[in-house]
C-alpha cells in the first residue's frame, strides 16, 4: 500500500464519523428551528440597519450580542451534552463496536459540531454585515472587513470555548441534565465574578460600543483570544481524556 | 473448560479470572470467570441476571475494561487490542436506539462505510441478507417507520455486514414472529457452519435448545456451569415421566392437581403429552401405581408411556438455586470461622 491510499485509510473513518455526524446534525428538527429563527431576525437586523442611518455599522454588533450568541449558545447547549453521554446506544452499541476508535469518534464528532457552528456563523455574519453595507448610505458606512474578520474570530473562539467547557462535562459521564446545569452553574459564577472584578462592564451600551469598535477594527484582543483559544484546547484534550478511559 | 463439541480447535476467546464491578452502581457483573470458547462453536449464555452477559460483552468489544483477570479475543489482550479487531465481531445489542431521520438502506450503508466495506460488496451483502430475514421490502423505508422487530432485523443485517467471524448476539428474536425466529435460526446455523463462532445471551430456552451446542449459566457473576445441552440436563435428578393419553385433558389434570400431594413435584402440558415430574424418592412402581391411579380415576385411556428428558429451563434453575445454596452455606461457615477465631483471641487475651 502505497503512502497516499495510507493516509487515505487514516483519515477515512475520521470523515465517516463526520459526515454522518454533520448529516445528523443538520436535519435536526430543533436546530433546523434555530436556523429558521435566525434568518427572520438576520432580515429584521439588516432591514433596520438599512433604513436607520446611525446604525449602519452597528446591525452586525446588535446581530452577533442578541441573535448570534444567545442562539449558538442554545444550540450547543441542545447538540453538546448529549454528544459523548453514555447512554447513547447508537454511539456505544453500532458504532464505536464497529473497528472505530474511540479517538476517531471523539475528533469526527468534534469535528462535525465545529464545522456546522462556523459554517453557519459564517454565513450569518458575512450575510448580515454585506447585506447592511450594500443598503446603507455611503456616507455612515464605516465598516472594516478586516475589524468585522476578527470580530468573526473573537465569535468563533467565544464559540469554541463555551463547547469545550460543555464537552468535557459531557464526556466525564454526567447525564444530560446534570451536564447542562452544571454548565450554567459555572456561567452564572464567572459572569457575577467577571462583573464584580470589573473584567466586564454590564452596561449594553458598552458591550456594544466595545463589539462596535472591534468590528471597524479600532480594538486589538489577539492575547485574550489566544489565551481563550488555548484554554479551550485544553479543555478538549481533557475531554477526550475522560472519553477514552470511561466505561459504556 | 473448552466444550467438546468444538470444531477447529483454535480459541477465540479466552478468558481467565475475569472480574468486573459495574461503576456507578459498584454491582458485581463478573466475578473470576473463567471461560474458553472455540472457533465454530455456539455457545447460549443464560442466568440470573443480564447485567453479567452484557457486561462480558461489553468487555469482548472493549467498551468497558476489566477490573482483574485477563480477556484475550482472537489471541489478543482486551485492554491493548486495536480497535481494527472490531471488524472481525458482530454485535446485535438487546436495547436498539438508530438514528430515525434515515432510512434502513442509508442506515446500512452508512454501517458498512463504517466498517470500510466497498460499496459494490456492501450492497451484495445487504441484498443476501435481506432476502434471508424478508427484509427486503422495508430497505427504502424511514427507520422511523419500522416496527420494533423489524429494526431488530436490520440491526441483525447490520451486524453482518461486515462478514464478522464473531458473532455476539443479546436476545435475536426477542420480539420476532415465528417466521423471522426461523430465520435467525437458519441464518445463525448457516454462519457457523461456515467455523464461524456465535454467542447468545438469552432468556429464550426453547430458541437457545434449538440453536446452541453448549449453555454457560451465570449465577451472582460467576458462572455457576458450562456444557452441552445434554449435560446440563443430566444435572436434574427429578426423574420425569411422558404420558400421552386420550380422554378429557381437564379430568386428567385434577386428578394430577390431587395426586400433587402423593410425590408429583409439577407437571406440564405439551401439544399431546403430558410430562409428570415425580419426587426422586420415589420408586418407579410407586410412580407407576400413582398414574395408573390417575388415568382410572380421570376415566382416561393410557396410549403412550416413556421417560421424559428433563426440562432445561428447571435444570438451568437448579443449578442456578443450587450454586446460590453453596454460596450461602460457605459464606455462613465462614462467618462462623471468623466469630470461632474472634472469640478464640478473646479468650487467649483474657487468659
């Protein structure tokens, strides 16, 4: 067997755990739901941002803190706990019996939910933000591309970060309730302590202002992203630890 | 112990002072069993409870590791073992949960991609297997749609897909017509006819008599004995009697029912016979002179009379009940031991 029909087999159960996975996912009646929710409210954020002027560069802002965020929050939080629970006979009983590895497994279903959260972010945040921009008057477009690419990235690792954390809740063994509120639990206690520091001010104004600057690409936070990106890598390879030691 | 009626003589499974306490519940699956199975052979697992069986199973396919004692599948170690091995096992799990948003024939090809079978042989395959367990008909249908038995069957093809070597199946014709439990049969027979090895944890007697060589009963973890069929039989000594007879069944069976305090133990019904079982103490000229009794009193004609062979499921509970008795007794001597010896060292200690 020559090196690339090698590599071909190394990465083939990889992408069939994937693929079924992104399948599975996508037809889900209540993540189709969510999906369904967020075009009406991407259409109602880029309608708005058109008619008002002085919001022209603040729909994508308005978009990402109140639709984006709260429902990616929602859909991990129905995808995530149940992904490594050990109750999942489909996972334990016709699968991971069927010469998978439990590494293969791990990395094509994270794999699976990653892909769907950044393809689907993806499409809304460009969508929304080149819509807004293409309605708008010239003169209160002030927009950066390259403000709006990191805003995308400081999304997709705030995105990251929150699935790692449910990750490896849900692969340590713990049923799907517990899982979900334990993830609350240690959300409400860092945002009380993250405010009560002052590491975040909870004025809306301000969380938009400081969104809104980084989308013209006034703001630089590649330290806390790549300390947050870290630390959800951690995280991941914890879960994974838990993973392959349990019993099903 | 290696059954006898072993084909090949290479071992498949082999396992020795295995013992597994279940997390969560610290419940004893397995405790020190010890259990050799050979290429070809089909091997009934029953018992007291199923937490045992599935639990070995599990073990077998490497989703649960063992607290003690070694597990080797086709010679090697459970713990290390590749999870390539997989794909010489198949697996029909008891409880099925299927994703619901496919359909049977997507589900299938998506377990033989899985498997990394080729599309042209998985098809082949599929076909065959469907056309065995009249499956065929329900290929194209949403798994939402099939009934409980048929996503058991298309469990079952699935678990063949992949042309396994080992197959590990937990209750096949639980919820089955009689026609599709015939199939099973006829497949199940097929598959080792080839030297295939088959196990079978059910509480199906009957289909595990008409399928199985060779019976492993669990009783508290442990297995309690393992043979043939005939042996196990062997280990009731309630001798039994078959009586076919014409006249009123329902006369016949009160005069049983007031004959059950003179040495008949129980009795069973079957399509034209009657099988009586007798109190061991009994002679056989008081057996005889007590249905003689019967059949004058239930004014019934005797046509038939022979030894019947011994009823599995009770020779299976004896040995069950038995080895729990044994149980007990030791572990109450050993108490006993252990208070004598407590009570020795106090007394040494006063003296």
């Amino acid at each position: 067997m020559n090196s690339s029909a090698r590599m071909q087999e190394v990465i083939k159960p990889y992408l069939y755990v994937s693929l079924s996975e992104l399948r599975e996912i996508v037809v889900k009646p209540s993540l189709l739901l969510g999906f369904l929710v967020q075009i009406i409210l991407s259409v109602f954020f880029v309608t708005v941002g058109a008619i008002d002027q002085w919001m022209t560069s603040e729909p994508i802002s308005w978009f990402v803190i109140l639709v984006l965020g709260p429902l990616a929050l929602i859909r991990m939080v129905i995808l995530i706990p149940v992904a490594f629970r050990s109750t999942d006979r489909f996972m334990t009983d016709l699968i991971l019996v069927r010469g998978i590895s439990r590494l293969e497994y791990f990395v094509g279903k994270i794999a699976a939910i990653n892909t769907y959260f950044v393809l689907e972010s993806l499409i809304f945040v460009f969508g929304v933000a080149y819509f807004s921009i293409a309605f708008s008057a010239p003169e209160a477009n002030d927009t950066s591309w390259v403000g709006l690419s990191c805003a995308y990235i400081i999304v997709l690792v705030g995105f990251g970060f929150v699935g790692s954390v449910l990750s490896v809740l849900s692969a340590s063994g713990l049923s799907t309730v517990r899982t979900v509120l334990i993830f609350f639990l240690i959300l409400v206690t860092v945002l009380l302590f993250s405010v009560l520091v002052g590491f975040i001010n909870v004025l809306p104004e301000n969380i938009f202002r400081s969104y809104g600057d980084t989308v013209r690409g006034l703001t630089d936070l590649s330290f806390s992203l790549m300390l947050l990106f870290f630390v959800s890598l951690a995280n991941v390879t914890a879960a994974y630890a838990f993973f392959a030691r349990r019993d099903f | 112990m290696v059954f006898a009626e072993s084909k090949s003589g290479s071992i498949i499974l082999d396992i020795e002072n295995l013992t597994k306490i279940v997390r969560g519940t610290h419940r004893v699956a397995l405790s020190d069993v010890t259990l050799k199975v050979e290429a070809g052979q089909v091997l009934g697992l029953v018992g007291d409870n199923r937490t045992s069986r599935a639990t070995l199973f599990r073990l077998i396919l490497g989703l649960q590791t063992p607290d003690s004692g070694s597990l080797r599948i086709f010679g090697q170690d459970c713990v290390s073992k590749s999870p390539k091995l997989n794909n010489r096992i198949g697996f029909l799990p008891e409880n099925i949960e299927l994703k619901k948003n496919i359909s049977a024939i997507q589900y299938l090809k998506l377990i033989a991609g899985l498997s990394g079978i080729q599309e042209e042989v998985a098809a082949t395959r599929i076909a065959k297997y469907s056309e065995v367990l009249h499956f065929g008909d329900y290929l194209g249908t949403s798994i939402r749609k099939l009934s409980k038995s048929e996503r058991r069957c298309l469990v079952f093809i699935g678990s063949l897909i992949h042309d396994p070597e080992l197959l590990l199946l937990e209750e096949p014709v639980k919820d089955l017509s009689l026609v599709m439990r015939k199939a099973v049969r006829r497949l199940i027979a097929d598959f080792s006819a080839k030297g295939n090895t088959v196990i079978i944890s059910s509480d199906d007697l009957p289909f595990l008599e008409q399928v199985t060589g060779d019976l492993a009963i669990f009783a508290e973890g442990h297995i309690a004995f393992e043979g043939s069929l005939a042996s196990i039989r062997d280990t009731r000594d309630i001798p039994a009697l078959s009586v076919s007879f014409s006249g009123s069944a329902d006369k016949f069976e009160n005069e049983l029912r007031i004959e059950a305090n003179r040495g008949i133990l129980s009795y069973r019904f079957a399509t034209d016979t009657c099988d009586i079982y007798f109190d061991p103490e009994m002679f056989l000229s008081e057996r005889l002179r007590v249905l003689l009794a019967i059949i004058e009193n239930s004014e019934t004609v005797l046509l038939d009379l022979r030894p019947s062979a011994a009823d599995l499921g009770d020779a299976v509970d004896g040995i069950v009940d038995k080895f729990r008795e044994t149980r007990v007794s030791k572990l109450v001597g050993l108490r006993q031991a252990v208070e004598q010896r407590a009570l020795d060292y106090s007394e040494a200690d006063l003296n």
